[in-house]
C-alpha cells in the first residue's frame, strides 16, 4: 500500500533529514545504526506509539542559548551546531516526539549549583515550545536568530520534582569503572591488557555497567574517539561519566514497556559508538549480536591475533555468569549498602593516589 505524507515545508524538511542522517543525530534504541528515526514519514506510520527523545548536554545547550539571543554567524560552517541543533528541534515538533533534556540539569547542578539549574530548566522549556518554524528557518540558514517576542516564559520550580536519587545511582556506577580502568593503565600494561584486567574485576568485585565497559572498550582501542577522556583529571573523567549516565538512562527508559519509544540525540561520537556496541538491535539474536561485536572487536583489536575475540569471549563468560556464587556482589553479605560504599571509597583512594598525586 502506499503511503502519502504531506508538510506545508516538506521540501525544507527534506533537507534537514539530511543533515541529521549526515551526522546521525538521531538514534533509536531499537536499532542504533539505523537511518529510519531521521525520516519524518515514517512516525506517521507510528501513530498509535509516543515517542520521546532524550537529549544531550550540548544540544539542550545549544537551544537554550538561542532562545536567549544568541545571534548565529551567517557562515553554516562557523554555527554549525547551533542550526543542527535548531533543525532537530523542528524535526521533533514536526514528527510530535516530546523532547527531554535528561540528566542535563544533574550536570549543571554540580557545576553551578541548583537555583541556577532550576532556571536554565525554565529556559529550556521556552526552547522546546519555540514555534517550530523559527527553528526550521535558523536549521536552514534563512534567519540567524531567535525573535524574543516569540519566547514564551516558563516558570522555574520543575527541578524540584525530578527524580536525584536513581539518576546519581547511574553516575556513581559509572564513574567507578572508568576510575578502575584509568588505575590499571597507570600499572603500566598495555591498553588491550587493561580491558582483561577490568573484566576480571568487574567479574570478581564489581556489578556490570554495559555503557562504562563499552565505552572503554572504545577508549583504550585502535577506533579510540579524540576527547571521549580528555584527560586523567578529576573534571575529565566526571564529565565522560555524565555521558555513560545519558546512556545509562536513556536504555533503562528504553527496556520499560509502557508505551513509550525512547530515541536520542546526540553530537558526540563516543556516544553513538558505545550505543550501538551496548544494545542488541531489535531484529538481532542473541548469537547475531555477539557475532556483530566480534566484527567490531576485530576491527578495534586485531583480527589476526585473536585479541577481538579473546575479549569477547571474557565479556560473554561475564554475561553468562552474572549471578554466579564466585562473584562478591552476589554473595549475601556483600549484598549491602556498605559493601558498595567501601568499594568506591577504595577505588577513589587508588585514583587520587596513583593518577591525581
């Protein structure tokens, strides 16, 4: 049968599902290669599903500095992302997928405190209610900033509500491995040595966070994207957990089945990788998926030596004995909140002694 699907600028909006297929902004975790979440006809084949998008750091940045005023550079090249961020906005207004700024504001809150997170929330509701238009003119370089009579004001007080505690929770796992995996590089091994030895300990002390591992699978690989680890400081390695902690959320939200399709939209590299390495695709086995990461493994640690699938199948043995006996997180006195508390101040104290001193 075929599909007709009309848009009063359905020609501007072409364009713009190019620009977000060529730089692949969009992601669905249902398939986190894929093309088809960049393309406004098919949510109108979706109709009975709500679809909600989660948003990175830089893109809710991006917005709400342009509902502030920002006046772009008129060269597409010098505001880049400023209109890619514009044109997904309009995208998801056209398309009806509520935007959500996520964790963005636990990160503000570490950095400038809550009163000021509260606000910039505030802000960015005004963005996400900006007439769709305006950011379709910006997305396409026909305006290059934002009316402030077009703003509407959004009261601030929504921070109050969010839910802190599971959202730290994701953080704290995170970081964790990533401090553990900086630690046993400073032993002086090599970087593949590195990925066994965390894997033996994620195994033996630690629970499994897929986005931390695969992130660092990346990191300490030959597909290493520049900036996923700026540096062994303090700020560096909170600023990639906050990226693990956008994954994290965004595959619990989801592997919910309440109704709701879960994309998101991101600029960074290292985040796309990592998802698509962490979850399996909808029309995947289990076996296809496996055999998809020993493709990718081999292309990040050698096909000839085996590297890739020596580690890949550590990774499956962890993944088929996660509730194994041997295993110090499974044993029932360790099953405590103290038992996570002195592993973390451990691994914390190792980190400020080997890498920060």
């Amino acid at each position: 049968m075929e599909i007709l699907f009309s848009h009063e600028r359905l020609s501007d909006f072409l364009l713009v599902e190019e620009f977000l297929i060529n730089n692949r902004l969009l992601i669905d975790a249902a398939d986190a290669d894929a093309t088809y979440p960049c393309h406004l006809v098919n949510y109108s084949l979706y109709s009975e599903e709500e679809f909600f998008c989660l948003l990175d750091r830089n893109i809710v940045s991006y917005l709400i500095e342009m509902v502030k005023g920002r006046e772009l550079h008129e060269d597409f090249d010098k505001s880049k992302c400023f209109r890619l961020a514009a044109g997904l906005q309009a995208f998801l207004n056209a398309a009806d997928i509520t935007s959500e700024p996520g964790l963005s504001y636990n990160e503000y809150m570490e950095h400038a405190g809550v009163e000021v997170a509260d606000r910039e929330l505030a802000v960015f509701r005004s963005a996400d209610n900006l007439d769709a238009n305006i950011y379709l003119d910006i997305a396409l370089s026909k305006r290059n900033y934002v009316p402030v009579d077009n703003v509407k004001d959004f009261p601030a007080g929504e921070i109050l509500s969010l839910d802190m505690p599971e959202r730290i929770k994701h953080f704290e796992f995170n970081i964790v491995v990533v401090k553990k995996a900086l630690i046993l590089k400073a032993e002086g091994i090599s970087d593949y040595q590195v990925m066994h030895k965390l894997l033996d300990w994620l195994f033996e002390e630690y629970v499994f966070t897929s986005p931390a591992y695969h992130f660092l699978s990346i990191y300490f690989s030959s597909k290493r994207v520049s900036g996923m680890i700026k540096s062994d400081s303090y700020a560096s390695v909170r600023n990639a957990s906050w990226d693990l902690c956008l994954l994290q959320q965004w595959a619990s939200l989801a592997s919910k089945e309440d109704g709701r399709r879960w994309l998101l939209a991101t600029m960074d590299d290292a985040i796309k990788k990592t998802a698509s390495l962490m979850l399996i695709k909808q029309d995947e086995s289990q076996a296809d998926y496996f055999q998809r990461i020993e493709g990718e493994y081999a292309k990040m640690w050698g096909r000839k030596d085996g590297n890739g699938k020596s580690l890949l199948k550590k990774y499956i043995f962890l993944l088929n004995n996660s509730t194994s006996s041997k295993r110090n997180i499974n044993r029932k006195e360790n099953q405590t909140e103290s038992y996570m508390l002195d592993l973390r101040k451990r691994i914390d104290d190792e980190f400020r002694e080997k890498i920060l001193d």
